[in-house]
C-alpha cells in the first residue's frame, strides 16, 4: 500500500525524535459505516514515549539558562529572596526574587478581601488555582519521567519594569524563565 505525504512527514517525524512506531499502530479502517470502499487513517492518542520525553525535555533544558534555574531553585527550597534584574524582549524588570508560594499567597490574600464576600466561588477557584501553582516542599530533584525537573516560572515582588524611559510599578510579578535573555543578582532600580 502507497504512503500518503501525510503518513511519510509522520515518519519522517518519529526518526527524527528517537520514537519506534510500530506498524500495528496506523491502523485504516473505512471512514464512515456506509462508506466500505472509502479508507480514512485514525490517528489515535497515545502517550509519549520515554525517548520522547526526554527529547521534549532536552530542547526544553537546553534552552535555559542552567545558573538563572540554580537560583530559582534555590529561592523554592531555601525561602530566600534575592534582589535581582531580568533583561527580557528589551524589558528591564527590577525586583526581589521570591518563591511561588509568596507570590501565590499574596493574590490568595487578595482574591479573598476582593472577592470572598460577594463572589465566594470566584474566590475559591482563584484560591485553588494558586496553590496548584505552588510545587510540594518535598519534591524531588528527579520528575517522575526520569528527567531532572525544570522551573518553568520566576516570581518577583516590588517590581520596576524598565522600558524606553517608562518605569511601572507591580507588587509582584510572574515571567517565563526561557524568555529571560539576561540577568543581574543584587541590582536594583534607581530612583
């Protein structure tokens, strides 16, 4: 049977990322019941594999900067703040490094003086949805695929952000680590 430019760029993908896919798994069948001539490809889910993983993983790593990772490692385990600035798509973003717990704690306090009184399930599903944000003070170095865990977040307090002149000021802020380009320990925003 012919392979399709669709079925090809599919192997051509899986070579490419280390997967073995088996021939068991592309399975045709007709496309509706009506219709026993006409064949239609079912693309059915299926978890990655351990390769995969850790292929997704790798790219995902490589692009981090491994010592911007080590401090924000150590404000989760150790509680710390750290005085930083953060060089981001020509932002320049001041502040006081903290862990995801304080940033979290902090709109948890403020969604409940907000909006416990009158909106009580807006207040609690803003309250679950930060502390699902927060990482369990026992996790471990090591995911449960094998691979090394990743912060994918920063959190600051006090924040000055920095851009053509214009300062703005924030209680507390949240950015993608992989879209840090640079960063300063110990420097802060002039006034």
């Amino acid at each position: 049977m012919a392979e399709g430019p669709e079925q090809a760029d599919t192997h051509e993908y899986d070579a490419l990322n280390g997967s073995e896919t088996q021939e068991s798994e592309q399975q045709e069948r007709p496309s509706a019941p009506g219709q026993a001539g006409a064949v239609g490809q079912e693309t059915a889910f299926r978890p990655l594999t351990r390769i995969e993983r850790r292929n997704l993983w790798l790219k995902e790593y490589g692009e981090q900067d491994f010592a911007l990772q080590m401090w924000t490692q150590l404000v989760e385990q150790q509680d710390l703040e750290i005085e930083m600035m953060l060089q981001m798509h020509g932002l320049l973003v001041f502040g006081v490094m903290v862990s995801t717990l304080h940033y979290a704690q902090f709109y948890i306090d403020l969604n409940e003086e907000l909006h416990r009184e009158n909106e009580p399930e807006t207040a609690d599903a803003l309250r679950q949805y930060y502390i699902a944000l927060v990482p369990p003070r026992d996790q471990p170095e090591i995911g449960p695929e094998g691979l090394p865990v990743v912060s994918r977040y920063i959190h600051m307090r006090d924040v000055t952000i920095m851009s053509g002149g214009h300062k703005i000021k924030v209680p507390y802020w949240r950015g993608k680590i992989s879209e840090v380009e640079a960063f300063v320990v110990g420097a802060t925003a002039s006034e």
